[in-house]
C-alpha cells in the first residue's frame, strides 16, 4: 500500500530537525489506527541531509523548475551524442543559468519555512553539485525528480554515457551531385582526391568540436568543483568560527560549573556545622531540662521544710506563751506576795 503523499511532502518539506519526531509521531498514528504495516513502511524513511532537504523543496514546491531542468539535461544529452559544439556551448551556458536559478529559489524556499537553518548555513555548493549530477545522470535526475532525495550527489564525469566514436559531421545534407554524363579518368581522380579532402577537413572540423565540447564540460566541471570547495571552505571557516564559540561557552559553563559545585561543597559545610551545633544545643537543652527538674524538685522539698519549721516554730511560741501564763498565774495566786 503506497504512503499517503501529504505525510511524504510534510516529511520531506520540513527542516530536518523534524523529520524523526514528525516521522515517529505518523507511526504511532498508523499503529493506533491498526494499520502496522504502513507503521512499518514509514519508520523505514529516513531523514535527508539538509542539501538533499533543499532540493526536495524544488522538487516539491517548485516542480516545473525541476522539470525544466529535466528537458534541459535531455538537451545537452542529445548535442553530446551529436557533438554538436556550437548547440552544446549553448546549452552549457543555459545550463549554468539554470543551475544559479535554482540554487537561488532553493535558498528562497529556505528562508520561508519556520525553524530552517539560518541562510549563512545552507549547504548550497552541495546543491548546485547535486543539480549538476542531474544534468548528467538520468538515475539522479529520477531522484531529484521524486522529491525524496537523502544525500548531495555529484558527477565528474562528462556526459551520461561513454564518448561515442566520431563520425563526419556537417552542417546539413551532402549536396546531391548534379545531374550529367559520367566524368572520365581523370575527372573521377580528381573528385576523389577533392572527397578525401573534403571529408579529412569535415572529420577534423568534428574533432575539432568535440575537443572543445569535452573541454567545455571539463570546464564546467571544474568550475562546479571550485564552487563546491568553495563552499566547503566557507562552512568549515563558520564551523570553526562556531567551534571557537562553543569552546568559550564550553569552557565557562565549567567555570560557573566549578563555582557552583565550590558553593555546593561549602553550603555543605556550612549546613553540617549548623547541624553540629543543633545537636550540640540540644544536648545542652536535655541537661538543663534535668538540672531545671532537680532544681525544681529541690523547690519543693524547700517548701514542704519551711512549712513543718513554721508549724513548729508556732507551736513552741504557744508553748512558752503557756508556759508564761502559767507563771503570771501562779504569781497572782495566794502567796503570790510574799
């Protein structure tokens, strides 16, 4: 059963970033609704580069670009086969307009759809290499074609298939010879010599422009490859640029990390010497709660002394008040006189 083409142009649409989450998220939808082999067929996708992401939105938002492009290979296929210099050069040309076109759409493209690279990131060497080698490889070509590309491609070679054998090109049909009587001996000697002549320049003319055919693509491969190593420069410099910044960022995030694990061991400390002297004052706590209890109890066995010795001291202060009246008694009695 073929995949739905709207999860196909989403998946391949969107940054690469994406890709995995969209791409697990359709399988578990396609398990839930009890379809596990689409499930399965979807998790075989796999995430293109972002070169291959960028030629996939020509191909699928701009597929009548491609298919120019398309026509246009067919075209330079037919004049090498042909060794047709002058057409060949023409469409060389045609070729490098239609190549920076493309390049220049795809990094248009980029710019409108949310969370892509940045512009000063986009691999666009690997493009123009890859819209190149389709030119040249119809099996490429197919790829681009299908906007389910995953890798840049590239092509060094000249042409699509090997040079074929020269043969006598001109520039339209043979004269016919003109009607008349047989020439003699001599006339058809001459007429030899004048067609070995003839054809020795018409096949040198056709070296002639497949040399320069073949140095003409030799050129344009040259010059792809200058751009490609070109842009491979450019990004290694922004990478290394980037990697400078990363190892600043790196080296003080260990920094703060260093300070904070310091701060760290030292609340630590600080919390352990809080939790000693708790149970240092606690300790202290219980000994005076013990010492207050003793204290108090002593209080009481004070009080409970002080009541019997004012008990007592009432009752000898009565007895001697008894005591004394008694005598004042007995001196007021008979006799008491004397």
């Amino acid at each position: 059963m073929p995949l739905p083409q709207d999860l196909l142009r989403r998946l391949y649409t969107e940054p690469p970033e994406g890709f995995v989450a969209t791409r697990d998220a359709a399988v578990a939808e396609a398990r839930r609704s009890g379809d596990p082999a689409t499930a399965r067929e979807i998790a075989r996708l796999r995430r293109p580069t972002v070169a291959a992401w960028l030629v996939n939105l020509l191909a699928l938002r701009r597929p009548e670009l491609v298919a120019d492009l398309t026509q246009l290979a067919e075209a330079l296929r037919a004049a090498q086969r042909d060794l047709r210099g002058p057409r060949l050069r023409e469409l060389s040309a045609q070729r490098r307009a239609a190549v920076a076109a493309l390049v220049a759409e795809a990094r248009r493209l980029a710019a409108d759809v949310e969370g892509g690279p940045p512009a000063g990131k986009l691999p666009l060497g690997e493009v123009e290499a890859t819209l190149n080698a389709a030119l040249s490889d119809a099996g490429v070509a197919e790829q681009v074609r299908s906007g389910r590309l995953l890798r840049a491609a590239s092509y060094a070679g000249f042409g699509e298939v090997p040079r074929p054998q020269l043969r006598l090109v001109t520039g339209g049909e043979e004269p016919t010879p003109p009607a008349g009587p047989p020439a003699g001996p001599g006339h058809r000697a001459a007429d030899r010599r004048t067609g070995r002549g003839e054809h020795a320049g018409r096949a040198d003319q056709a070296d002639r422009k497949a040399d320069r055919a073949e140095r003409d693509a030799a050129r344009a491969t040259r010059e792809a490859a200058r751009a490609a190593r070109a842009e491979r420069a450019r990004q290694r410099r922004a990478l290394e640029r980037e990697l400078t910044r990363a190892r600043t960022d790196q080296e003080r995030a260990e920094a703060e990390l260093a300070g904070a694990a310091e701060a760290e061991h030292d609340g630590a400390e600080e919390l352990a010497g809080i939790e000693r002297s708790l149970a240092e004052l606690e300790r202290r706590r219980a000994q005076a709660e013990q010492e207050l209890s003793r204290r108090k109890l002593a209080r009481r066995a004070a009080e409970r002394a002080v009541t019997a010795a004012r008990r007592r001291t009432g009752e000898v202060e009565g007895a001697i008040e008894a005591v004394d009246a008694e005598e004042g008694a007995a001196a007021e009695g008979p006799g008491g006189a004397d």
